[in-house]
C-alpha cells in the first residue's frame, strides 16, 4: 500500500482459487464409536461438464471409433488406454484410478446422469448439487440434507460444517451449520481483535456473529496440520488439485476431524481443443488421478471406511463440435472409489453409440440416474433409510431405486 | 428505509470522508447518471483490444523464432520493459484503482460491475483473455452501461474478448465454403451463452435446435486475429461471410433469412426486445443492489421501465434510484470487491495492482476473472461464509496497517457511517488497544460490512 510496503503474500489460495473449492461437514457420528464403523464420504464435483468418452472410452463399441472421428481416444492407430473390461478402457492420462480399479478399490458407472435433461451447465450443477429433479427446485444441497439425517444417537458432538473453501457450495448449503476454511496465508489478525469484534457481532449481528466464530474456530482447529511452508503450489494445476485433495483427505482421516466432505474442481468445459489425449483434458484428467491418488494415500489409514465419489453435471456430445471440442451433452460417467467399494468394475447398461441410440441424436444415452447410485452408497455407506433418501435428501426420486451392491 | 449513509454503500462504492455532505442522496445519484458517457475509462497508457492482442502476438512470434534459434525484435528489449498479459492486466487494475478512488459515489462504477459481471470474460481462460479483459470492460461495457442495451449487447457479443472466450470466432458453418474446405463446424458455446446468460435467460422457452439454428447464425462473427497489409486492424470485428453457414435459420419461433452479418444483428434486435430479457435484467439489478429476494413490485418496475424505454439503462438506472423498495430496510453482505472498493476509499489507500490480486482471489472475487461465463454468484449467501469473513479480518488488519497513523477512527467511523453507525460499535472503536487495531474494527463492523 502506498504508505507502507505491506505485501500480500501471493501463494496458494491463488490455485485454489483457479481449482476450486472443498467442504467437508465437521460431522462425528455417534454410530462409529459404538459399532466401529466410522464412514467417511467425499464428494468431487468435477465443473463444467466432463467428456466421459474421452475419460472412458468404450473401445468395444463398434460405433465409437467412426462417430467420435479424430477425437476417438483408444480407437486403432491412436495412443493406447489402459485395459480396463476389454469393452470400455480408461484414458491413459489415469494411472492411480487404473492402479485402484485393478486393486478392487474404484469403480466406474457410465452413460448415468442426472435427473436433468437440458444443457445449461449452471442449471445442471443446480441439479447435482440440490438433488431434485429439476433446477432452482430446492435451496439446500443434497449433501446437507443427507448429514442433517444422519442417526443422531450417540452423537458426541453437534452438527457444525467444515467447508474448505472461500464459499459453500449449494450441494453444502442448509439447514445445519456449515463453516468453511482454506488454509491461511495471510497474517492472521490477532486474538484480541478477534474477541473484541465477536463481542461485537453478538450483539449487534448475531448472523455475522455465528458465521464469523465458526472460522475463527476452524483456523484454531486446524493451525499446524496444514502449515506446509506457505509457499507457492508447485505444479500448476496438478499441484492445486493435489493439494486441495490431501487437504480434504488429512481432515477426514483424522480421528476428530470431519467426517463428510465435499470439493470441487473447474475447467472442464472443453468446446474447443479438447486434447483428451495430449492437451487440456488430457492435463486435467492426469491432474484429476493425481489428486484421486492423493485421497487415497493420504486416507490410507481409514481407506476401507472411506467412500470418494466423482461426479459432474452431465456429459458432452458424442460426436466431435467444428473446433475439435464437445459440446454440451448428456450421459457421462461417475467414479466411486474406497478401500469398502467393490470395484474393479464398470457398471453400466451400455445404451450404444450409433445412430438412432443417442439422446436427441447427439449424446451419450443416460440409463443409470446417478441418484441411484448416490442412494446406494447413503442408504450402504453412512446408513441412511430408504425413506429418508427419497423423503429428504433425494425428494422427486421415488420411482429411481438406490443401487445394489456398490460396497462389499 | 435506510439511511443516506447507507445508500452510498449500497448503490456507490462506499464514501471518502467529507462525501456524506452531498444533502439529497438521491439527486447526487441521478446527478451522477445523467451523463451517459460518464463511465468511460479513457487512460493513455491503456491498449485497446487491438493493442492488446498486437502484443500476444508479438509475443508468440518471439518464442517461435526463439524456439528456431532466430533473433525477434522483442527478444531484445528488456524483460522488464516487455509487454506480456500480465503487465497490461496489472496496468487495467491500477486504472481501476485510481477510478475507485477518484469517483465521487461510484453509482456509475457499480452499473459498470454490474454489467461487466452480467457479460462475463474470465482472464485466466487463456492469455489472450488475460490481455482483453480490461479493454472489454472499456471498450464493449463502459460506453454503454447508460445507453441503449441493444448496443451494450452488440459491442460485448462483437468484442474479441467474448469471441475468444465463447469460442464464437472459431465455430464455422459446416456447410459454408470455409466450413466444406477444411471440415470444421459449429461450436455453440456462445449462442447458447447469448440465450441463457446474456439475454432472455434459461426459463424463456428455447430448445436445443433454438441454440443450434443461433450457432449457425453466428458463424462468420469473429475478429481479425492477425497482421494484413490490408482491411481492418487487429481486434476488429469482422464478419467472414466464407465460414457463415447458408440458410434461413429459425430462433424462437421466427425465422431469419439468411443476409450475412444481418441476420445476427436481427436477432439481437429481437433478443434484446423480448420481455423475458427485460424480466430477466430486471429481477439481475433489482437481486444485485437489494436483496436476494427483491420485491416483485421493484422487479416489475425495473421491467416495464427496460420494455417501455427499448431498453434505455439510463431510465432503467433512474427508475431503481427512484423507487422506494430500493431502499427497503435490509443489508446484504458486500461482495469481496466491493469491500475493498469501500475500505480503500475509507482509509484513502492505494493498493498495488498484485495486493489487489492477492486480496480479491483470497476473498473469492478476483476483479477480472469470474469463475464461468455465469459470472461471479449475486446470492448473499455465498460471501456470507465462515473462512471468507476469517480472510476479510486479515484484510481489513493489512489495510489498517498501511493507513495513515494521523486517521482518528472514531470521526472517520462518523465520516463514512454517518447515521448508520451504532453507539455499540462507536464505544468499542474508541475502546480499541490501538489505532491499527480500531481501524480494522472499523471496516468489519457488520454497519460497514453490510448494506
């Protein structure tokens, strides 16, 4: 500033800024102590909509290598993918997914979706995160809904949130409280003004009030555990995600940390230039299993209690745009991973890629609504009803039965 | 009805000391809008777009000759002298700074926000998004934020910042000569923006085949990206009739005959007029400036007042400042810019354009770099979080420490609160161990953090 050279410190929450944000819910279920079972969930939300026939390619359609032309990752005479089922293989930009598949602990779904059947990116996150039918249906997150649900006896503390960003997500946005926190890179104020300024919000701004302790609170919680030398993230944007992973991961491994939490990652709208094998996507999926490979390393200790599923607001077209990218389209796929996951598998009702298979004639055909599979890992997972999944967190999805058999 | 202090902070960008003395609130801010040029930006050292991709160019040739092994003239300038995206961004930041501090409400500044948000361009999408947002904001949003919509729509959907950014200028009609030639095609990314964000708004009954036939129509609408001995400039628009799809193109139920650029032109002409865009900007202002939920009956008069006038923002400006639901009882949290604007100005600081950076990124809201063509998120919720009001504190500590020691908090507390300002929180300022430690009370008093 002019009188004084104050500089701010120009360091990681630059990148996280750029990558996006995470949130966990500071959630210790009484259930884990009693029974021993002491479940972690992680939410990716991957923004901006993910070709998941460049993530997944399935190299045994007969149709995938003509109608994807020039963009058809694994197809003959191109760079290989790594082998997954024979049918489907996965972009080779993928090791640590490849090398958790083939260990038992990650799963693939494909050609699912959300109950959201346009192509507007904000409305579509809308649906992923508020979990209703339709966008602008509901102000709160599914997320939210689900911890607010979860069994209560025993609890040893009560619900607060932990949201690992600048801002709570919608999928976090509800009723119980949520606080959010990145790690600190300015000087923090001191204590003092600290305690004078909460005195004040309490009586004049009790909004302000509640808001403000639960960071004061967090950047007390969690002084030292991320205190990593404080300068810039090596590595661009696989440094972000990795960082912002292994931040997720260390909260929710510890054993009073939270137990929920929910991040996500930003650039993967890619209209034009996708590079799905060298290039943009390319960058961002190896950026991606990076941080994937973070979580799972990082959460080593309580990795069989750990549930981490991907997921993004719909697919891209099936066919290649006039630019050499995809726009926006429908069906995608979602990644589930955990040491509990009964993996090494793709799940998929495989809809086909010729014409007349595809949804409005440009994109992947969704037969599995994701919602089933969100249901399936709440109801298996964290142990929530049947009825409180199509009641409260998931209200419009009574006909979409959760999925069977993801954990064992 | 909140105070004449308050509506400086909710419609301006905070006041300096002594700008509380104006009298009649609400004649200084129509007196601040009857200038329809007033929200230009005219700095010398600034480049236009032109300028501005001139440089990235200039700047791609000198690693390719670099890369070859040649000599480039640029490679012999100094590196500090060189001029990268960077520096021309960080030159747009401190003419917005030096805006900030010289504006005397700052209404005009945040209809420029306001608008720059509405047509976002993100900087960090690509370098040469990084060295066009500042001009955008000058050349495409600034001149028109008190005219006509209809131009305002027509220069941000012809600027080459939005042409790059929503991948317009690369879409071509498949079966135009240039689209058969190469087999390229259509990308629709911008047309579907256009409907969705820009105009009519994503509840106003369009279909994907609305968005493909308006893919189509934009084809050809791009910018000179390179030198030629001939025709226009650098960064001009320019509509390139070899790779504009041929045909009659049907949008919301009408169909446009296919003569060139005009057929893009009529539909903006219609997008621009339909009610659902009126609506749409409407309940955008009303949402921004008051509340998350704003009164129906303030949304319904910014709409007819956007629909009666054709568009007209200078009425549309007026008709908010004139109505009393615009200064209804209720204080949403400042955004992160906003914020700073209104501290900087309080304190009379003048931050460097990387501490700019520094702090907005941290808060969530870096100036210039929204996170989607969605722009930055208008819900009070979102600033309203835990860790945000944690950074916010830190902050409002560095900026307290920069100011100058011969401020005393409580007159200034006076001078840019006026009657907002609680006894409370005057006790607690003078109560304060130090005069840092005051004035970083003083910006996170819920009556400065709020309006």
């Amino acid at each position: 500033m002019t009188r004084a050279t104050q500089s701010f410190p120009l360091s990681r929450r630059l990148f996280l800024g750029a990558a996006g944000s995470f949130v966990a819910w500071a959630q210790i279920p009484g259930i884990a102590r009693a029974t021993g079972h002491d479940p972690r969930f992680v939410v990716v939300i991957l923004r901006g909509a993910l070709d998941g026939l460049a993530a997944v390619p399935p190299i045994g359609d007969p149709a995938y290598a003509a109608i994807r032309g020039d963009m058809a990752v694994g197809a003959p005479g191109r760079e290989r993918v790594l082998p997954l089922d024979g049918f489907f293989g996965l972009n080779d930009a993928m090791p640590e997914l490849h090398r958790l598949y083939g260990e038992g602990d990650a799963l693939i779904v494909h050609a699912s979706a959300t109950a959201y059947r346009e192509r507007s990116h904000f409305d579509g996150q809308d649906v992923l995160e508020n979990g209703a039918a339709g966008p602008q249906a509901l102000r709160t997150g599914w997320l939210n809904r689900a911890v607010g649900a979860l069994p209560s006896e025993g609890r040893i503390a009560p619900a607060t949130g932990l949201a690992v960003s600048a801002t709570v997500p919608l999928i976090l946005r509800g009723a119980a409280p949520v606080v959010t926190w990145t790690p600190p890179n300015f000087r923090p104020a001191g204590a003092d003004t600290v305690a004078r300024l909460l005195d004040l919000y309490r009586h004049q701004d009790p909004e302000l009030a509640a808001v403000f302790a639960a960071g004061v609170g967090l950047d007390a919680l969690t002084a030292g555990e991320m205190a990593m030398g404080g300068g810039e993230v090596a590595g661009g944007i696989a440094g972000a995600f990795a960082e912002m992973a292994e931040g997720a991961a260390r909260l929710i491994a510890d054993p009073e940390g939270p137990r929920i939490a929910a991040l996500s990652y930003n650039g993967w709208d890619t209209h034009a230039n996708e590079g799905a094998d060298t290039g943009r996507l390319a960058d961002l999926l190896a950026a991606l299993d990076g941080a994937l490979g973070a979580i799972a390393r990082t959460a080593a200790p309580v990795w069989d209690q750990t549930v981490v599923v991907v997921v993004t607001e719909f697919g891209r077209t099936v066919r290649g745009n006039g630019t050499d990218g995809t726009d926006h389209g429908t069906g995608t796929v979602a990644f589930v991973l955990g040491g509990a996951v009964a993996g090494g598998r793709v799940v998929a009702d495989w809809p086909g890629l010729a014409e007349g298979q595809l949804l409005d004639a440009r994109d992947l055909y969704p037969t599995t609504d994701l919602r089933a599979v969100l249901k399936g890992l709440l109801r298996d997972h964290l142990g929530l009803s049947e009825t409180i999944l199509t009641a409260q967190v998931f209200p419009d999805s009574i006909g979409v039965r959760p999925m069977d058999g993801l954990l064992g | 009805m909140i105070s004449d202090a308050a509506a400086f902070h909710r419609f301006g960008l905070g006041p300096r000391p002594g700008d509380l003395d104006v009298g009649d609130v609400r004649a200084a801010l129509r007196d601040e809008i009857g200038d329809r040029a007033a929200a230009r930006l005219d700095s010398p050292g600034l480049l236009d777009a032109g300028g501005a991709l001139s440089a990235m160019i200039a700047i791609r040739q000198a690693q390719a000759a670099a890369r070859n092994g040649a000599n480039n003239m640029l490679l012999m300038v100094e590196p500090q002298d060189r001029v990268t995206a960077e520096t021309i961004n960080r030159d747009e930041i401190a003419a917005r700074v030096a805006r900030v501090l010289g504006a005397r409400i700052g209404f005009v500044d945040r209809l420029v926000a306001f608008w720059n948000n509405h047509f976002a361009v993100e900087a960090s999408s690509g370098m040469d998004e990084r060295a066009l947002v500042g001009a955008f904001e000058r050349e495409a949003i600034r001149p028109y934020v008190l005219g006509s919509f209809r131009d305002l729509l027509g220069a941000a959907t012809k600027h080459p910042a939005m042409l790059g950014y929503l991948d317009n200028a690369l879409s071509v009609g498949p079966n135009s000569p240039a689209g058969l030639a190469a087999n390229r095609g259509l990308n629709e990314n911008h047309a579907r923006e256009l409907l969705e964000l820009h105009t009519v708004g994503v509840d106003a009954g369009y279909t994907q085949a609305d968005v493909t036939a308006l893919a189509r129509i934009l084809t050809g609408w791009t910018f000179v990206a390179r030198d030629a001995l001939s025709g226009p400039p650098v960064g001009s628009f320019i509509f390139r009739a070899q790779a504009h799809e041929p045909g009659v193109q049907t949008v919301l139920g009408i169909a446009y005959p296919d003569d060139g650029v005009g057929q893009g032109e009529a539909v903006l002409d219609f997008l621009a007029a339909h009610p659902a865009t009126a609506n749409h900007i409407a309940r955008k202002l009303a949402r921004h400036f008051v509340a998350d939920e704003p009164a129906p009956e303030l949304v319904d008069r910014l709409a007819n007042t956007f629909a009666a006038s054709g568009g007209d923002l200078q009425a549309v400006a007026v008709a908010l400042i004139d109505s009393d639901e615009a200064f209804a009882d209720e204080r949403r949290l400042k955004p992160p810019q906003e914020f700073l604007w209104s501290a900087i100005r309080a304190l009379g600081i003048t931050p460097a354009p990387r501490q700019v950076v520094a702090i907005l990124t941290s808060l969530g809201q870096p100036l210039f770099n929204p996170p989607s063509p969605e722009g930055f998120d208008d819900d009070g919720a979102t600033w309203l979080a835990p860790d945000a009001m944690t950074t916010r504190l830190d902050v409002a500590e560095q900026m307290a420490l920069a100011a100058s020691p011969a401020l005393r908090p409580g007159e200034l507390a006076e001078a840019v609160l006026g009657d907002e300002l609680q006894s409370g929180s005057l006790v607690a300022l003078l109560a304060a161990e130090s005069e840092v430690q005051a004035l970083t009370m003083l910006l996170m008093l819920p009556e400065f953090q709020r309006r």
